[in-house]
C-alpha cells in the first residue's frame, strides 16, 4: 500500500448558502515508498472526483505536516482548545437537573441544538442525526475495542421534561479528557 485516505460526503452553510462538502481524512503515506507524493497524488484524485460529483469545496481533516497540506491546496485552520471547569455552588442542594445517560432517542434533539447554535456563523457543517450517531459510535468503538481501562466515553444528557436541553460527549485517554 503507497497511500489510503477516508473520504466523507458532507452537507453545510457558507454565507447562508447549502455547500456539498467532500471531507478527506486519516490520510496515510508509506514513508518505505517515498516522502508523501503517493498521498499527495491520492488527495488530488479524491478533489477531482469530488469536483466531478458536483462537491462545492473540500476540508483535508489530517495530522499530516502544515508544509505538506500547504503543497496539495489547503491552508490550515488553528485549532482552538478550550478547558472547562466546573464551579462548585457554595450552596448544596435543590435546585438540580436531571442528568442520565445518552441514547438514541436524543440524536435528533441535538442535531436541532447544533443547527439553532450553528446559524449565526458564516461557515457550519450541519450535524444531522447520522453524522451525531457515527461521531459518538465512533468513539464508543475506540473505546470498547481498545486495551481495557485505556479509553472511556461518558455521554450525557440534561433534559427538561422528557426532551434532551444540553449535552456532553466526553472522551477520556488516560488521564487526559
């Protein structure tokens, strides 16, 4: 094997407008073949058959090197990381909100809190219902499939009444969240 990428067929918004978006990630180069080109040459080829197919732009979701994304077209999106703290009340008690588990029931309910939150931005993906289930399988997967006690995921969900309000997906590795 020279090279293999994933390639996703995705839908969103550029300046309120609907975009068909092609999504090339996990692209994988053989360093015993050669110093990237391989991958090089199969990410051109995903974009032309994209082009082909009516797509409107392309994201290249990878770890590969800046200098190498910059060499196929695209330029690099920085990464915001955010840490998050929870206060503790001074007050213990009442009032509380009920927190379960997720479940299927809940997928829609946010995909409909993703596409309220993401409207104001120029640019959004839109997270329906499938692209919510593969993401949070997708983790569970990893999670279950590796060595025991190496990765975790929690999903919860704070609801009002029966219908989901707010939500986590936290995946943990290690010691890091």
């Amino acid at each position: 094997m020279l090279a293999s990428a994933k390639q996703y067929r995705l839908t969103g918004a550029l300046d309120q407008r609907p975009v068909r978006i092609c999504g090339i990630g996990s692209v994988f180069a053989s360093t015993a073949h050669g110093s990237g080109r391989d991958a090089g040459v199969l990410v051109e080829r995903l974009l032309h058959d994209a082009a082909q197919d009516g797509m409107d732009l392309a994201l290249l979701l990878c770890e590969m090197d800046p200098a190498w994304c910059n060499r196929v077209g695209f330029e690099r999106l920085v990464m915001t990381d955010v840490e998050v703290g929870i206060a503790q009340s001074p007050r213990h008690g009442a009032p509380m909100t009920l927190i379960r588990a997720g479940e299927e029931r809940d997928l829609a309910a946010i995909a409909a809190m993703g596409e309220i939150r993401a409207a104001p931005f120029r640019f959004h993906l839109d997270r329906d219902v499938d692209l919510v289930r593969y993401a949070i399988t997708k983790k569970r997967l990893l999670a279950g499939l590796g060595s025991s006690g190496s990765r975790q995921l929690h999903f919860f969900i704070a609801e009002e009444g029966i219908t989901a309000a707010a939500y986590a997906v936290v995946s943990v590795e290690g010691s890091s969240w």
